[in-house]
C-alpha cells in the first residue's frame, strides 16, 4: 500500500501489535466453550489436543497482553510524526516473529509457528 499511495501523498504505516488487553479473549473463550460443549464428543475427539494448545496460548496472551493505550500511542505516532515508521511493531516478540518469518520458507515458518502455539 505505501508504494501504491506515494503518488498521491498519502503516507501508510503498520501497526503490528502482539496481544492487547481487550474483551475478545474472554468472549472467543466462551466461544469456544460453547461450540465444544455443542458437539458430539466423537466429533470433538481428534481436536481436543489442539483445542487445549490454543487455549493455553489465549490464555498466556490474557496475562502477558499490552494494554490499549499502548497500540493508540503508536497509531497517534504514525498519524502526527512528519517521518512516521513504516511499521510499529509492539513488543519484542511480535518483532522477531515478524523479522524472522520473513526470511523463513513457507512450510518451516508453518512448522515453527505450529510448535510455538503447541499444535499437533
């Protein structure tokens, strides 16, 4: 998009945060909650492994998310800096996730991220 509105002045910024504080956690917990308590158990089964990964990680972004203000304090950055950054990445581990990928082939970048959120 930056190269694509550079003609017409207009500046683009990415704001990359990791987790933040906010209600969907909670609510895509009880979500899934409900979808799972919904099921066959049958039908649950070969995903129950994989269901319990993903929410140990929603877990672990509840306790360690970043609050709001911090992604309006760079979104407020981007808009009023006269050199606004091309990309704002909030907190360590979103910079390297979004550093590293870049250079990793697809199907290891897929591997490694599996292994990070405890997929099977």
């Amino acid at each position: 998009m930056r190269l694509e509105f550079r003609n017409f002045g207009v500046g683009v910024s990415a704001v990359e945060p990791g987790a933040i504080t906010t209600p969907i956690w909670n609510k895509s917990l009880a979500s899934a909650d409900q979808l799972a308590g919904d099921l066959d158990p049958a039908a649950l089964s070969p995903y129950e492994a994989d269901l319990a990964a993903i929410r140990k990680l929603v877990d672990r972004s509840i306790r360690t998310a970043s609050p709001v203000d911090r992604v309006v304090g760079a979104v407020v950055h981007a808009l009023t800096a006269r050199r606004p950054k091309a990309h704002y990445y909030l907190g360590l581990q979103v910079r390297m996730c979004f550093k590293c990928v870049k250079l990793l082939p697809d199907r290891l970048r897929d591997w490694l991220l599996r292994k990070l959120i405890g997929l099977r």
